[in-house]
C-alpha cells in the first residue's frame, strides 16, 4: 500500500495513493462495509493488524479495478507528510560511504566506532514538513543544506528487540530529506553537543508511505556481517532540475533493523516512531563540496537559496518535492551574537 495524509478543504484525512489518485481509506470502508477506519494516520498505525487488513483489502479492488470507489477531487498540492505527527523522530548514520567521505573531507581519519554499533540521534518531531514549500529564518541560510535519505515508521510497540526480530515492527518506508544549517551546526556542535538547532527547523518525509509488501521484489541480502532486510533502491536529489546525488539504499551499512535494535535498546519504541537511515553517499551539499575543494581548490561550492527547488526520488518511494523559502524577517541569532560581541 501507499498511503497518503492530505489536505480537503480545512481537514486533514488519510487515503490510498493509486496510479496519481487518492482514495479516501475511511469512506472507501464504509462504502464497502467494511470495519470502519480512523481518519488520522497515528491513529490507524496504532489501530493495528485488523484495520489494516481493512485498508489492504480495499487497496486489492482499487488496483483490480473491481470497485465503484472514486477518487478524491483535491489539488496538487493537497499531500502532507504521510505522519505529519510523529510520535518521535530519530535519525541514524548508516551510509559508510557519506561518513568517509565526510571525514576525509575534513583531514580525519576515519571513525573506527562506526563498524561497531549504529548510532541515531533525536530531532524535532514537530517540525515534520511534507511536499511543497519550506520556510526558513535568514540564518539558515548561511550553509542551507539538504540531505537525501529514506526513512522508516514504527507500526507497533517494542522494547529489547533482537535484529533478527526487527523488521517486523517496520510498518513503512518512505523518503527523508534530513534539512540542515551547516554554520548553525557546526557553531553548536564545537560544545560536543547536537545537533540541535541545525537541524530542529525541517524535516522533510514523503510523498507516499510504503508498506514492506510493495518492495519486496527490490529486497537483497543486507552487507556481509549485518542482519535484516535490504532493499536494491536507486535514490536520487536534483536541485532546480541538476542531478547532485545518486545513491541506492542497499548500500546501507547498518540495516534498518540493527538501527531498531539499538533504538529500543532499554526504551520502547512506538507506533509512529520515524526513524531515519542517514544521508546515502554524495547526497548533500557539505560532502559534495568537500570532495570537490579536495579535488580542485577552485571548485564552485553550493548551498541552497531562497526560490530552489529540491526533488528527491527512491524507487518504489515515489518523488519528493520542495520549494525552500527565505522567512522575511530580520531576527537573526547570529546577529545578536555579533552585537553581543561588539559590545
């Protein structure tokens, strides 16, 4: 299935996406006489098993053909993020290639503690954003950065689970752009603590979330020495229409599931939980440049501006599309930490 949040009129409501169509996933089981459905994504995760059967017999006759089920009449920009309320939001560091390339970038060797367990961190869960536009403040803007990644939403709740046990508390997949202020990153993390405000401003999933069954055919052995399902998935970033990153998700180090067994590691985990995978090899800017001032002292660095368009594509994931805006507005931390200075 791929399920969608969207907009219909002032309501939220969730619905099936299908060949550019969305079907609204409560009116389609009251239409069939079916069990009914909750109208909230959080809620229907948390419904369980037998609202999700539901939902997956109605996605059968939709893709049969064999209903009289009609699409909903919304616009183009109608989509959300699928869980616009997560319960939480982690994000992980499981691409090898990307923090290679990161360190070598900043002439350091590479981390051996990386081989040795996965690591997340927390951001903001409710600053989740969807497709379409992006509003941020003038100093994010100083080193804006995107980050390419996939993603994956809990559907049940778990405590001290085995890797080998993992994967079956995976309820979806979808894209991630990890969004970042370099310079507001790097000035916090020299305190040996974050990211925080770097990163706490936009978190960006979407289109679509996609249940395990539809990717089934891409699903490949996980690296050697790692545990659970990997899956044979190009991903991609333009930036106004120019190809910047390219990368496929079964070179993820540390699967999904290891990443889980870590996370509920003494905790539990929750249905609605978004955990991201980390950004896949050259998809961002801080890498891409790096690489290139390496290679070639004269290499044009880029960053985001206000107008760019970021599109973001995984096979089987659908496509991922924003606008990034500039906030007007003169309030500015890195100017009152000037004037502070100046003082």
């Amino acid at each position: 299935m791929k399920l969608v949040t969207y907009r219909l009129g002032n309501r939220e409501r969730i619905g099936l996406w299908h060949d550019g169509s969305i079907y609204n996933l409560p009116d389609a089981a009251k239409s069939l006489g079916f069990t009914a459905l909750p109208d909230d994504m959080l809620d229907f995760i948390r419904a369980g098993e037998a609202s999700w059967e539901v939902a997956r017999k109605i996605n059968a006759k939709i893709r049969s053909g064999n209903s009289d089920l009609s699409p909903e009449a919304v616009g183009e920009n109608a989509l959300m993020a699928p869980v616009p309320r997560p319960t939480s939001c982690r994000d992980g560091y499981a691409f090898r290639q990307h923090v290679a390339a990161a360190r070598r970038n900043r002439k350091v060797p590479m981390i051996p503690e990386f081989d040795q367990y996965p690591i997340f961190y927390f951001t903001n869960h409710n600053a989740i954003q969807g497709p379409g536009e992006i509003r941020c403040m003038p100093d994010h803007f100083q080193k804006l950065d995107f980050e390419l990644e996939s993603a994956i939403v809990i559907g049940k709740k778990g405590r001290n689970i085995r890797a080998s046990e993992a994967d079956q508390y995976i309820f979806g997949y979808l894209i991630m752009n990890d969004m970042s202020a370099r310079t507001l990153q790097m000035e916090e993390m020299v305190l040996n603590l974050g990211p925080a405000k770097g990163k706490d401003f936009s978190t960006v999933i979407g289109p679509w979330l996609v249940t395990p069954d539809e990717l089934e055919s891409h699903r490949v052995s996980p690296k050697p020495g790692h545990v659970g399902n990997s899956y044979d998935l190009t991903m991609k970033c333009w930036v106004n229409d120019k190809l910047v990153s390219s990368g496929n998700m079964k070179d993820m180090d540390w699967t999904f599931a290891e990443i889980v067994e870590r996370c509920a590691y003494g905790v539990d985990i929750l249905p609605g939980d978004v955990i991201g995978s980390g950004t896949v090899g050259t998809g961002c800017f801080l890498e891409l440049n790096g690489t290139g001032l390496l290679q070639d002292p004269n290499y044009p660095v880029q960053w985001l501006q206000d107008g760019d368009r970021v599109d973001m594509e995984i096979t089987g994931l659908g496509r991922l599309s924003n606008t990034i805006r500039k906030e007007n507005t003169d309030f500015s931390l890195f100017a009152i930490k000037k004037q502070a200075q100046e003082a």
